[in-house]
C-alpha cells in the first residue's frame, strides 16, 4: 500500500541544480552593483565639477541682495535693496559706457568690471573675478562697494573663468568656468558656459 504521506527529500540533482540557480542569481545581481559602483565612482567627480562651475556662473549673473541702498531691479518700488549680479549692470545712472572686461596683465579675460544703478551712499562700482587664497586655491571673488574682496562660497575649485562678449550689437556677454576637484582619488574636470543678458541697459 502506498503511503501518501511519507515526506520526500531533495534529491542531489535538484539540489545542485536550484544552487546553481541562485548562484547564477547572485553573480547577476553583484555584477550591476559593480557596474553601478564603478559608474558613480568614476562620474560623481564629474558630476560636482559640473555643480561647481554652474553655481559660479549663477551666482555671477543673479547675485544675491546688496546691502547698499538703491532700488531692487525685480521691484522698483522697494528700496534698501539691490540684485549684485552682473546681469543688473546698469550704465544708466553712472554714465560709463557697458562694462569692461580686464584685457592686460595676469587677469585678463578673467574679471568683469560693472556699475551698479546709482547709489549716493557709496560706490556703485562692482567686479567679478577669478582669485586665489593664500593656499592656492582658486575661486570666484566679488568685489564689493568697500572695496573689499569676498569669496563666493561654493566656487572653491574653479580653475578658470573667462569673460566675453558674445555680440557687437546687444548687451550679451558669454561666461565660461572651468571647476576641477578630486573625488575619492579621482581627479575629473568640466566646463559650463551661459550667456548673461543685461537686464538695465
């Protein structure tokens, strides 16, 4: 008589054949984390360059609130405030012509010289430019209405920044940065370039 009940066990074959199943499982699924790994490993570094460099060309053109007097270019009817980015250099209430980018000696091409609109409690004169701190490390710096450099947080690894102007006829000025930075031994490099148009021009 034939006993239904009776528990049957794996026999070798199935054994070795549901074990090579889930090593085959396992080897597939450790070789994409590998390839996923080695990708982020290699373009995490690239990725932060691109940060770097894009965060340097927004702060250069948007800026952030002055803390001068003057008219605020996105709201003209408040006042003890200001946009200090270079796409609200004015020429207007200074007179000068449009900003000047440095052509001689180590900074040329790699500052932009501008005017904000007018301020009767103090210079209106503003730069960005491409410095260095006493250890060698370059970023970007703003100059400021006491004349007094100050380093744009965040830009620290730009290793060049260039000024242009893209057109005879417009306002438009073409800014390129380079950052580079070493990312857990790896060294990678990239370039971001934006074309500022001048809002008060």
């Amino acid at each position: 008589m034939l006993n239904i009940n009776r528990r049957r066990s794996f026999t070798l074959v199935e054994t070795m054949v549901a074990s090579s199943i889930a090593i085959y499982i396992f080897l597939c699924a450790w070789a994409m984390y590998m390839i996923a790994w080695t990708w982020w490993y290699e373009i995490s570094p690239q990725i932060e360059c691109q940060r770097i460099a894009r965060l340097a060309i927004s702060e250069i053109s948007e800026g952030a609130i002055d803390a001068t007097l003057g008219t605020d270019a996105w709201c003209p009817n408040s006042y003890n405030q200001r946009r200090n980015g270079f796409k609200w250099a004015s020429c207007v209430d200074s007179g000068d012509v449009l900003p000047t980018i440095t052509d001689l000696g180590p900074n040329s091409g790699h500052r932009i010289n501008f005017k904000l609109e007018n301020d009767p409690k103090g210079s209106n004169a503003r730069s960005f430019y491409l410095g260095q701190d006493a250890y060698g490390v370059k970023a970007v710096y703003y100059l400021y209405v006491n004349n007094s450099p100050q380093i744009i947080k965040g830009t620290s690894g730009i290793t060049d920044l260039t000024f242009e102007k893209a057109d005879l006829a417009l306002p438009l000025y073409k800014v390129t940065a380079t950052a580079e930075k070493v990312v857990r031994g790896v060294k990678r490099s990239a370039t971001y370039t934006d074309y500022i148009l001048l809002r008060n021009v």
